[in-house]
C-alpha cells in the first residue's frame, strides 16, 4: 500500500534533519563522486543547483566541481508568486533571501535563465520511487516550471532532470498526479539511478 503524501514527506523530513552534518557532508561528497565520470553531467555546459535547506543533500561539491570545470551554475530563483527560474551563480555572488528564507543570487531578472535552456538540473527531493516519481515539498515549483517536459508534441532542448536524495528516500511507489514531471535520473551516497520510460525497469550504477 502506497504511504500518505503527508506522513511520508513528515517522516523523511525528520530523518533528513536527524543527520549531522557530518554525515550530511560525507553523503554530498559521494554523490559528487558517483557523478564525476557520468556521461550526463561531464557533458553538461549549463547546471542548475539549488540551496540545500531542511537537512536535503547537499549539492555544494557538484558546484564547486562545475565551477572548476568552466561550467556556467545556476540556483532557482521565484519569479512572482509561484513561478521558478534560475539566476547565474558565480561563486562569490552575492544573495538574499526569498520569502522562504532561501538565498537567491541577487542579479537583475534580466540574468534570469528560462528552465528549457539548462542542461542538468539538480532537484532536491523528499522521496522518489523506481519510476523517477519524486515527493517534493508541496510547493509544485518544479513541477511548474518543467511542464514543457511533459508535452508530448514539445521538440526543443530537454534538461535532464537529476535529483539529489539520500538513499533511505527511495521508496516502493509514490502515486503520480497527472501534474508531476517524473525526474530521469536520482543520485544518492549509494548508488546513482537511471530511470527508463515509465513502466520500464530502472538501472543502478
């Protein structure tokens, strides 16, 4: 029987935030090390991150290995009430906070990436299954500014959605709403999984 929304999402916050940041950073660390020979992400040029809050993964390492490689980084940004798109983060830029409390790069919107340009985008997550559904917060952000992915008759540039967990996030089955935009792939401290077509089975690497 698939959990309740509501009760999953509780029970992994709090499993999240009971981690130390110890071992916060060694699972971060990880998953930069799973990634660092993927195909996906060594041939990614734009890169969008997000600033890790409630106890999520990290994904400080893989920007800082991004920044190194002359990759251009990205974080989310709001865009009015409930759209999502991303500003140029530079390392040293400078930030302020959303009405989340969640920094943001504090460029001109003029800066702003639309979400179709990226080429990797790192998703923070509460749990997923092995169809590439993923739980997020409630906020349906990404699930909005991703849409296009769903049409099926849309033939530009595809982002490759990759979400960042921990693998005790992985459950059985998660119930997917007609609005979710399935992630293609989630990389945790154990293993980094590569979704299919839905109904086909996943790969661990």
């Amino acid at each position: 029987m698939t959990d309740d929304p509501r009760e999953l999402r509780q029970r992994l916050r709090a499993l999240r935030r009971a981690s130390s940041p110890a071992e916060r950073r060694q699972a971060a660390l990880a998953v930069a090390c799973r990634l660092e020979n993927w195909p996906v992400w060594v041939g990614a040029t734009r890169v969008a991150g997000y600033w890790a809050c409630d106890g999520e993964l990290d994904p400080a390492p893989l920007l800082e290995h991004a920044w190194v490689a002359g990759r251009s980084v990205y974080l989310p940004v709001l865009d009015g009430e409930c759209s999502l798109r991303f500003a140029p983060y530079p390392p040293g830029a400078l930030l302020r906070r959303n009405r989340f409390n969640i920094p943001e790069p504090e460029v001109s919107p003029m800066e702003w990436l639309e979400p179709s340009r990226l080429d990797v985008v790192l998703a923070p997550l509460v749990a997923f299954d092995r169809t590439g559904t993923r739980l997020g917060m409630g906020g349906g952000f990404y699930d909005r500014a991703f849409a296009f992915l769903r049409d099926p008759s849309y033939r530009g540039h595809r982002p490759v959605l990759l979400g960042l967990g921990y693998e005790f996030q992985k459950v059985v089955e998660l119930i997917r709403q007609p609005w979710d935009v399935p992630l293609d792939a989630v990389v945790t401290e154990a293993a980094l999984h590569v979704f299919f077509a839905e109904g086909s089975a996943p790969t661990a690497v």
